[in-house]
C-alpha cells in the first residue's frame, strides 16, 4: 500500500532544498532530466506499451489513446519543452516592492517558492514532465498523482527524473509520485494541510469539481472553458467569420476553443454565412428560435436547451444564441460561461470597452480569437494550466504563478514602543 503522507512529508523537506537552489543548480537539473529521457526511450516506450495495452483492453476510444501515446517524436517534444523551461528567466528573488520606513526599517517584498506543489491530472504522461519542470525551474518540489490509465509510464518518467536531479545534488523527493490507483489516496492527498501548499487539478470538468469540493488544501482550478464569441452590431462580417471560425474548429479538444457563439438581433442576416464556414468542419449548431429561423439550411442545426448555454462541448459543437446590446450580451456570458476566455467582434470602440470591463474572466479579447489563451503565447514560455479562479494566479499560469512572496525586513536595532 502506498503511504501518501510519508511521500508528502519527504517531498515537502525537499521543497526547502529547491527553494534554496540557485538558477544554475535548478538548470543543471533540468538538463540533466533531459539527457536521462533522451537515454532511456526505450525504457519510457515499454512502460507506455503497456498502458496502451491495458487501454485498448478496457475499451478506451482511440482519441484517448492517442493522448496517452509516448512516440520518439513526443519524446522530443517533451526534451525541447524543458529547454524551453531552461531558457525562460528564474522567477525567484524578484524585488517586487522595496521602501523605507520612517523609523529606518527597510522593507522589501520579494518572490519565493510556493513551497510543495501537487498536481492532479488525467491521462496524458507528457503533463509529467512539463509540471515536473516548470516546478522546479521556480524553485518548488513536486508530488505528481496522474490517472491509472498512464501508471506504468508516469511510474518511468518519475523515476527518471527522480534519478537525474539527484545526480546534480538536489534531493530525489524534490520530484514526487503518488503511485497508486487508488481514489482513496487521491482524495488522501488533497487532505495533506501542512506538507501539501497547493493542488492544481489539470484534466475536465468532473476531476476539477472533485478536487475542489473535497480538497482541504488551497486549490487552483483550471481548465474548464465555455469560450463566448459575441458579434456586435457594429462588427466587421469578415472578421467576425474569420474569428468564430478558428476559435471553434482549430482544435476543438482544448479549453480556450469557443463553445458559445452570441450575436447582436440586428446582425442575424450573417448566420447562413457563418454557418457555411462552420459546416466545412461539420459543426453541429445549438440555435434559439430566433436564430434557427435566421437560417434556411438547417441541416445539422437543432434546438437549444439552457444546458447547451453551459455545456463546454470539446467537439464540433456550438451554442447560437441572439442577444440585443452589449449588455444582454455580457449578462448572458457571466452567467452561463466558465470565467475563461472571450471575444467581442465590433469596430465599435465604445461597446469594446463596456465587454472589455464587463465580462468577469480571465482573458477578455477585442476583436481576435479566443484560442491565443495560452502561455506560449502571452510571451510566458511554458505553463502549468490556466486558471479560470480569482487568486493569486489568473489565466495562463507560468513560473512566476508558481512563486509567492515574502518580506524581508531590514533594520539597526529598532524596537516597537
């Protein structure tokens, strides 16, 4: 039986050594797990073999699969992801604010380690190493609890970099491993107060909601995106058609695709445009009645239910719904949207501005498509998840999400009266 609080408690006394690690000891790390995944492919490809076989045994769909798949080409993938992390600036010791009081005692406020860090996710190993990484380079340990279907390969992976990072001096606890199926020591790590400092749940909805209702620990949720389009009255049609189309259907598997089209009463006439540019990819349209009338062709166009205007569909599917200003608009999406990622098409500077300031999310856009939510490419380097929560951390997490801070006073014998 695996013992999770023991694991915690080893991974949690590392977590002091990591935040002790300068740049240079932390890259080395990194480096070093690099060279060991590059070495022991066929290790990793064996394990990953197996977990696909157990899959395929128990009937997992062959999308599935293919997430849970280890080629060499994802394995290079995942190498060129860690320099990457190598390359991107240390988010530890930033002075984030410094100021002298009148007393003479020096305040500073600068960047730490969050402390140990546990990652909760599903069935893609690759997620593995990309936390793994991202946590140390900001000077945090890490304890990793991946879905049963990917055991065998998180179980190598883990092991691997357990090794490497102990070669350049940092405590092989630094890189934790929840081994086990068991929900029951799922569920024991998110009541790990005191050796746990944060979870942060990565996969769908069900695992998220699970994790943040039975978890003591502090949570950060992630992931879950109900993406709004809302063409205004004032947009521009082709824009407005080139952004609904790559928000929905570039891939439609991820959390910044939209889910959720609106559209001002006034501009309903560009439906059947829209519509034919969605049809190419065989999107599947979830109407009101005002805007399946709007449409003449109604092949695979179906009634939409309240549920639809909540659903995060993840397919070639779409909500479509007219709304009469700005502000029916922005009511509708804080109501039934996720506090993701969304998008007003106008040329309209006035009502960009009330969307902008109106809609609660994390990433609100200006006439450009929703699927730019992403660490990569807000100029982060690699990110951890995207927050869709209102503390520290909001949209696409990277390193600096990973730090908190802390006050360095500096004084010549003050004492307080």
């Amino acid at each position: 039986m695996f013992d999770v609080k023991a694991a915690c408690e080893k991974a949690k006394a590392a977590s002091y050594a990591m935040a002790a690690a300068d740049t240079a000891l932390k890259n080395a790390a990194l480096g070093a797990i690099s060279e060991e995944l590059d070495k022991n492919r066929a290790e990793i490809k064996a394990a990953n073999d197996g977990d696909i076989k157990n899959a395929r045994e128990t009937g997992m769909s062959e999308s599935m699969i293919d997430r849970l798949t280890l080629t060499d080409k994802r394995i290079d993938g995942i190498i060129e992801g860690i320099s990457q992390v190598i390359g991107l600036p240390d988010p530890v010791g930033r002075v984030l604010e410094s100021s002298m009081r009148p007393n003479g005692l020096k305040i500073t406020r600068i960047s730490v380690p969050i402390g140990l860090i546990g990652i909760i996710y599903e069935s893609r190993p690759n997620v593995t190493v990309d936390a793994a990484a991202l946590c140390l380079k900001s000077g945090n340990a890490v304890i990793l609890k991946g879905g049963k279907e990917a055991i065998a390969s998180n179980r190598t992976l883990c092991g691997i970099m357990r090794r490497a990072i102990s070669k350049v001096g940092l405590p092989e606890d630094a890189v934790s491993f929840v081994d086990s199926v068991s929900r029951d020591d799922t569920t024991a790590l998110m009541k790990m107060n005191g050796t746990v400092d944060l979870l942060i749940p990565r996969g769908g909805k069900g695992l998220i909601k699970a994790t943040v209702e039975n978890s003591t620990v502090p949570v950060i949720e992630t992931g879950t995106g109900n993406c709004h389009i809302y063409v205004d009255e004032f947009a521009d049609e082709q824009k407005a058609l080139d952004i609904i189309f790559n928000a929905k259907t570039s891939r439609v598997s991820v959390c910044n695709a939209a889910e959720s089209l609106l559209i001002h009463k006034s501009r309903l006439g560009m439906l059947p445009a829209i519509k034919a540019r969605l049809d190419s990819k065989g999107v599947k349209l979830y109407c009101s009645e005002a805007c399946i009338h709007a449409l003449s062709d109604r092949s695979d166009v179906f009634p939409a239910t309240e549920e639809d205007y909540y659903t995060e569909y993840l397919d070639y599917k779409m909500s479509v719904k007219e709304v009469g200003s700005v502000a029916e608009a922005v009511a509708h999406i804080n109501k039934y949207g996720s506090h993701h990622s969304e998008c007003i098409v106008t040329e309209n500077g006035e009502n960009a501005a009330a969307f902008l300031a109106g809609v609660d999310s994390a990433a609100v856009y200006h006439n450009a498509s929703t699927r730019f939510t992403d660490g990569f490419e807000f100029g982060l380097g690699a990110e951890i998840g995207i927050s869709t929560q209102k503390m520290h951390a909001r949209g696409p997490m990277g390193l600096r999400e990973l730090n908190t801070y802390k006050y360095i006073i500096e004084g010549d014998g003050q004492t307080r009266g």
